[in-house]
C-alpha cells in the first residue's frame, strides 16, 4: 500500500489540510505502507514562493514523515505534456480555444452549471486536428480538453462507499500556457508513483469521477479513493482566511505544542476525545477509517487555544 500527501503551496498549511494529511498518513502507516511526499506546485500564480518549503516544515513539526524523495509537480512537466500529447492522438482530448466568459455565455441556462463552473457545451470539439492548427486558424493558443462519452462512472469509495459519480462536460486537461490542469497531473503523477491509496478532503469528489476516466483513457491503474468530510467553519463554510488564522505557523506562533494540536486534530475526527494530546505515532495502532465522524467537521479551537 502506498498513499500519499499532496500540499499545494498557494498558502500556509492549515487545519484543514493537516487534518487531511493526518489522515492519509495514518491510513499507510496503520496498514504498513508506504507514504510519499509531491508537492502540487504548477498552480501558476497561486504558487506562493516558499510556501512548498513551509508546507515541508509544518509536516515535520506536526510529527508526520514520509518515504523517499520529495517530488515537485514544476519538475515533471515533460510527463504531463507527455500523456496529453498521448490523449490526443488516441482522440480522447482535443484542442479548445473557448475562453471562459464564451463558455459561461454559451451554457446560459442555470442547469448548465455543473460542480466547477459552466458545463462545457463541446464547443471546439472535432474543429482543430492539432494545438497549431488551432492557433492558426483563430490566432489564439488552444488548451486541451478531455471529451468524456459518459454522463456517470460509478466507483467505490474507500470512506463513503458506493457512489454514482456524476460527471458533466469536456474538461481541461492542460492549459493555454501549456501547462498541465490539476486533473492530468495528478493521474499521471499518482499513477508513476504507483499510488494505491487517495485520501482526500471530499471538496474534490466530483474531481474523480473525471480522474478515473483519465487512468482508463491512459490505460493505467487507478488508485482506490477514500474521500473524507470537509473541515468547515462555525458558519458550515470551508474553512478559509474569514474564520481567522488556523494555519499551523499561528498555532506555533501562539506556544500550542504539536501533540497539542495533533491531539485537537483528533478530536475533530471523531478519533479521542477533547483534549487529548498524543503523536502521529500513538493513533496508528488502532486507527480505523470506519470510526471517523460522517459529517462535517468543524475546525474549532474553542477549549484548545
Ligand atoms: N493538491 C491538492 C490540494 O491541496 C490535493 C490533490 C489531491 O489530493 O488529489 O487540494
């Protein structure tokens, strides 16, 4: 079994996402497996510089660790280009030069909106053999989009079990700049590392219903995924910069100790009760995905900083 961490360096770790990788730290070590460190640094912009080192720092003094090498997704861009070059010519994706306020105007009816913006209406597809050809004719630089032939791809998931996996529309699978989307990376990135095991927050279950048909289309194994409540705010909301600092530098900042806050991040879980302090290592031995709570958690930290 291998899992996985997967920061995205767009800002300070926080308690959401430690609760995440808590989790999916556990759910390898608990089982014997291995668990591997990539940081998921190709957001363009939103990559903050040093933030990758941060996030590095926030793991190890959080009491998390990991096996082998750390990879950098800005490292592996010739993998990405690699396998959309691979998708295109299998015709599975095709050259788009849609910009988004067209997409938003051409799904102009309400239902058309699907679970990350304006549902693609295919548009471009079938109109440009290459990226050139469509630079070409319009003058604009193309992104490639996935053309998914299906309305679901029902999966088994790991916490939340049987699920229909609703997908809606052609995605993009790299980027005008040329750069891969989120979507291909993590695919080609999980499936050259041999990953066995996705633990993520469920903000990005309507993400692996596109993911899977990403591994069918590049022939490649895909992972079992185990997609886990949201942590939210006291108004029910992800957790975001309105409900104050909870990013681990504050919690350091403010003297809380990392068995402290490991502790809490167990609470939230549903894994020991409130104010318990322990190690990452002391919740392995009866770590049990099953037992943790269904809904919601919130990231309070009333009775805890
Ligand atoms: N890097 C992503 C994030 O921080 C996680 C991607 C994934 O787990 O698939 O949201």
């Amino acid at each position: 079994m291998i899992g996985r961490l997967a920061p995205s360096p767009t800002g300070a770790l926080h308690l959401g996402n430690a609760r995440t990788f808590m989790l999916a730290w556990l759910q390898a070590r608990s089982q014997g497996g291995s668990i591997l460190l990539r940081i998921e640094d190709i957001d363009g912009p939103r990559v903050k510089l040093q933030a990758a080192t941060e996030a590095i720092e926030d793991l190890r003094w959080l009491g998390l660790d990991w096996d082998g090498a750390v990879v950098c997704q800005s490292d592996r861009l010739a993998s990405y280009a690699a396998a959309a070059g691979r998708l295109i010519q299998s015709g599975r994706a095709y050259p788009c030069v849609c910009t988004r306020k067209e997409v938003e105007d051409a799904a102009s009816a309400p239902h058309e909106v699907g679970d990350d913006g304006p549902v693609y209406p295919g548009t471009c597809r079938g109109r440009f053999p290459t990226l050139m050809a469509a630079k070409e004719a319009t003058g604009r630089d193309a992104a490639l989009r996935f053309r998914v032939a299906v309305g679901e791809v029902p999966f088994v998931d790991g916490f939340c079990g049987p699920l229909g996996g609703r997908i809606r529309g052609d995605f993009v699978i790299q980027k005008r700049c040329g750069g891969p989307a989120y979507q291909l990376a993590v695919v080609v990135d999980d499936a050259a590392q041999c990953v066995t095991d996705v633990l993520r927050a469920d903000d990005l279950l309507p993400s692996t219903p596109r993911q899977l048909l990403l591994y069918a289309a590049l022939n490649l194994r895909a992972p079992r995924f185990s997609h886990v409540p949201l942590v939210v705010g006291e108004d029910g909301l992800r957790l975001a910069k309105r409900h104050g600092d909870t990013s681990l530098r504050w919690f350091r900042a403010q003297g809380v100790a990392a068995a402290a806050l490991f502790g809490h991040l167990a609470f939230l879980c549903g894994l020991r009760p409130q104010g318990t302090r322990c190690l990452p290592r002391e919740l392995v031995l009866d770590f049990d995905l099953a037992k943790l709570s269904r809904s919601p958690v919130r990231g309070d930290t009333t009775g805890f900083c």
